[in-house]
C-alpha cells in the first residue's frame, strides 16, 4: 500500500472516493438510515473537492482503498472501502497524517463506537462531545485530540 497526496482533483479520482465513502458509511454508520446516507452522499463530492489536503491510500494494484482529508492539523474525514476494512489502511493513513502533518484532532460519531475505539487505541481522547452533528442532526459528536495535546 502506498499513500499519496494529490492536488489535482479530478471527477474520475472523485467519483471513485465518493464509492469508497459510501461503502463505509454504510458498513460502520449503523445509525443512519439508508435515505440519510444518501442524502450525505450529495454534500461527498464537494467536500473531498474543498478539503485543504487530500491523502488517498493505493493497493498494489494501483486501486484506491481508502482517504483522508486534512484541514490545519484537523483530520476532517477518514474512510476506508468496506472491502479493506481490518487491513490497517486506517492505522497507516492517520500515522501518515501525524507525521508528516501533526495531525493532532479529529471528530467522531459518538454512535459509531468501533471508530472511537480505534481512535483511543491511536493515542486520541475524548476532550469535548456536542449533542448535534454539523449539520443539527442529533447524533452526537465527539471531539478528540491526540493524547500529545493532553
């Protein structure tokens, strides 16, 4: 597996992240309904185009298994393809993010606790919760910071 940042961020390279979000949306975010992902789903694309930096995390084979998008030293997004899920593409990309961008905070889904739990296992710790997501949906958010900013 190799991680590579990129600046150019064309439909093609896009469209493919948006499939690898969908894929993990729907296998770690129990909570949502399918109407709400897809709902989500129209706000992906923008967000990917928007993001300060942009790491995507390539197979041997050249495929795309999994993302991460930086602002500052914030992680603001971090998706792994429900097919690479357990391969530690997640584990390398945020190590990636803390070495080279001292990434050192990021924001959790309070209800999806397999993302928690393998945030606290990388050294982050819970500092603040929200009652609302971004949007003022209720689910709960946690925000984290990594356990050098304690």
């Amino acid at each position: 597996m190799r991680i590579i940042g990129t600046s150019e961020r064309n439909s093609d390279l896009l469209e493919k992240l948006v499939i690898i979000w969908e894929s993990s949306v729907m296998a770690t975010h129990l909570f949502l309904s399918d109407e709400e992902i897809e709902d989500i789903k129209k706000y992906v694309f923008k967000a990917l185009q928007e993001v300060q930096l942009l790491l995507v995390s390539e197979d041997g084979n050249g495929n795309h298994c999994g993302f991460m998008g930086i602002s500052g030293q914030k992680v603001e997004m971090l998706f792994v393809s429900e097919q690479k899920r357990g391969k530690s593409i997640g584990r390398k990309l945020l190590e990636y993010g803390m070495e080279h961008y001292s990434v050192n905070e990021l924001a959790v889904n309070e209800q999806n606790p397999l993302a928690k739990g393998f945030y606290e296992h990388m050294g982050f710790h819970v500092y603040k919760r929200d009652e609302f997501d971004e949007q003022g949906n209720p689910y709960p958010i946690l925000w984290m910071k990594g356990s050098q900013e304690a």
